[in-house]
C-alpha cells in the first residue's frame, strides 16, 4: 500500500509518505493530536484528500493529479471505529450481514462461518445490540469490517473504550485474524502495550508527520523516539521461541541471548512470542550475582551510553540481543560503567506480563 497524502484543518497540517506492507497488522501509533485518525479517515475515503496518492495493491484510491477519489462503498475498505456503531434495530446476524451487500460476490473470499467462529460470535447472533457488553459489540464491529470482503481492514483504537479484561479479549481475537484470515490490518493505537503484542510493522506520526517507520522490533527498541513513544516504556521488543514450561508455573523463551522466564504461557513449545522488555526493568551487575531472586541474568557488553534526564544514564547492552537498561547516573559512575564492559543484566520474570508479550506468528492448535 502506497500512502502519500496532505490535509489542511484549520492550524492543523498532515503531511505523510510511507509504504505498508501487504500483510500482517501496521501500528499507527502517535499521541492524542499527532494525525491518527485523520489519516485513517482519509484511507477510508471520510475525508478527503488536499493532494497525494492513495493505493491499494496498484489500485489507485486517491489521486489529486488524475482527479481519482474513489467513493468509500467502492474502495473494500473495513473500518473499525472506538464505539461499536451498529445498527440497533438489527439483530447480530443481521449487523454481521449488512456489510456483505458491498462486496462484488466474484471478488469474496471471506467464509462468514469462520469469521463468526474466530470471534466467538454463534452464541450472540440472534441477539440485538442494547443486550451486549462493550467487548461483544466490538467483536460484532469487527466481524461486520470483514464480512463485507475487504481488501484492508482500518482499527481506530478499537480497544479505547474497554477495560482492561475485555481489550486482553479483543486482542486474543485480533490476533487470531491477523494469523488466520490473512487481511493486512492498519491499526491506530497510542498502547504500546497493544503495538507490542499487536503489530509486525509499525509508523510512528507526531504533530501531522511520519518520524519513523519499520518493524515494531526495531521501532520499540529506538531510544531516540522515547519522546514520542513515551520515556517510561522505552526498552527492547526482542523475539522469542516457548522452550518449555517447569513445574512452578514459568515459560521457559529461548533467545540469542540465553532463556527468559516469564510467568506462564498456554502455548506449545516452538511457538514465536515476542517480548517486550522495558529500560526500567533491567537493573545491572558487573560481576556474576548470586543469592538473588532474579532468574533472568544475561551476560552481554555494554554497547552504548545515553544520558537520560538529569539524573539517569540509558544503557544499551548486547547480550546477544539488544538491550536497553535504565539505572541513575550516580549508579553508573560507581560502578565504572562504560561502552565495552562486561556486564551482566537482571530482570525480573514478574515485570513481564501478558501485556508484554505477543504472538510472532500463529500458536500450535493441534
């Protein structure tokens, strides 16, 4: 996908350029202001376009020079807004249903009995919108952008009005579509906590503009965009495989780096998780510690050193992996820390939880 759009509202101007892959699920991540939603709004077909082109596998959507601006119900273009809007008076089935009218039957590849299973929606079918909970009207949104076939799928911080049992629901489903059904997903977020465990490729905007893109992996472990993603999350995205599971609840994630252990996880050993590790969780050792409580020690180098603040030095250590590490700068001079030396990081299984974690790649469900 092609994206190269401007837009002027009001003091407000959104100037973006960047491509997206053909699969998987791109995080738009920026905080409240950045151009989220007006640029989605704009892929929608919502809003259109000052200049710029728009296109969709060598479809054109948008082109100001060649006066192309192809209607909303013609672009197969699925949208998932915050709330879920559906039709009140219409029944589930029917919600689900509605959307299907829009897309060409040649062009239809999606099954509507494997949609309705993946989000777990049999049971609800018959019932009307006022009788479901915040977390089955979204999965009801979710099933509708589908069913009317299309060729991407747009999320406008679907998860913003949940709390915090129903998102970890909607993600579990989230992810069983981009892993199953095989749409390419924009999905519009300011959670790194749902980019983490969410997306394959993520872009970055901030006042209007796209300051970064690539893989999530990469975008999250980039200290330098700490202003924007948020200075207390900054830390490392690395990619895992489930080795096993011992006795006292604990999954065992090999690495490059050796194995870390997190609280447990209900998937097969060889399943790809990635995880994510924050600056302030890893503390620093210069010597092997022992008679700790802390299972995960990496030994590694110390790559890099950045002055965090007044107070506070970011680490960026090589453990086979990269690293970041958050400690004082008092901590760092007594300890003699500096690029090159041997060290060994700590963290600890607890600070990392479901919501650090994320699926790489489908689960095992033999």
């Amino acid at each position: 996908m092609e994206v190269n759009l401007q837009k002027r509202l009001g003091d407000f101007s959104l100037d973006v350029a960047f491509d997206m892959p053909s699969g998987g699920i791109t995080a738009l991540f920026g905080r409240s202001g950045s151009g989220k939603t007006t640029l989605v709004n704009m892929m929608a077909g919502l809003l259109r376009p000052d200049s710029g082109v728009l296109s969709i596998a060598g479809q054109i959507l948008f082109d100001s020079a060649q006066g192309v601006n192809v209607k909303p119900e013609h672009r197969r273009v699925g949208y998932v807004f915050q709330e879920g809007r559906l039709f009140p008076h219409l029944s589930v089935k029917a919600n689900l249903y509605y959307g299907r009218r829009f897309a060409p039957k040649g062009e239809r590849y999606v099954e509507p009995g494997q949609i309705i299973e993946l989000l777990g929606l049999n049971a609800l079918l018959t019932r009307r919108p006022a009788t479901l909970s915040g977390g089955e009207k979204q999965r009801v949104a979710i099933g509708r952008a589908l069913l009317s076939e299309p060729r991407l799928l747009l999320m406008d911080e679907p998860l913003a009005a949940l709390d915090a049992g129903r998102k970890s629901e909607i993600m579990r489903h989230i992810e069983r579509l981009r892993d199953e059904v095989g749409v390419p997903i924009v999905y519009v977020s300011h959670s790194l906590d749902e980019v983490a465990r969410l997306a394959n490729h993520m872009v970055v905007l901030a006042d209007g503009g796209v300051i970064a893109t690539g893989s999530a992996v990469e975008i999250m472990s980039r200290p330098d965009l700490s202003p924007h993603t948020g200075r207390h999350e900054a830390g490392a995205l690395i990619e895992t495989r489930v080795e096993g599971h011992d006795s006292f609840g604990l999954t065992a994630l090999a690495f490059p780096g050796g194995v870390l252990r997190v609280s447990g996880l209900d998937l097969a050993a060889g399943t790809a998780v990635r995880a994510r590790i924050r600056a302030r969780d890893v503390a620093i050792a210069t010597a092997p510690p022992k008679d700790l409580s802390i299972l995960n020690v990496f030994h590694g180098r110390i790559a890099e050193m950045i002055p965090s603040g007044t107070a506070a030095m970011d680490l960026q250590l090589d453990v086979g992996v990269k690293l970041w590490a958050r400690i004082t700068a008092r901590s760092a001079h007594e300890l003699g820390l500096a690029p090159g030396k041997e060290i060994y990081a700590l963290v600890k299984s607890v600070a990392i939880d479901r919501h650090s974690l994320g699926l790489a790649e489908p689960p095992n469900r033999d």
